[in-house]
C-alpha cells in the first residue's frame, strides 16, 4: 500500500491506495475521490454561506 499525506493548516490528510492499479480501477479510483471531494466541499460551502 502506498500513502499519501497532506497537511493542511485545519487537519492532516492522508490517502491510502495500493501500489499497483490496474487500467480498469484506475477509472473507479478517480470516480471515487470525486465523489470524495464532493462530500467535503458540502459542509465548507454551508459554513461559508453562514459567513456572508
């Protein structure tokens, strides 16, 4: 397995994934962390619009 790490100034993040893929995961993975990014971006938005 392969990690990545990613600090940020709120928390750090950390992804793991297998070392190898095979072409037809590779689609699935990148489908899945969009999904990802969508679910994170949610609560961010909302707390944004309170803001303003």
């Amino acid at each position: 397995m392969t990690q990545e790490v990613f600090n940020l100034p709120e928390a750090t993040v950390t992804i793991t994934f297998p070392k190898q893929l095979s072409m037809g995961e590779r689609p699935d993975l990148e489908d899945q962390l969009s999904l990802l990014l969508r679910r994170v971006k949610r609560p961010a938005n909302k707390d944004d619009e309170a803001v303003n």
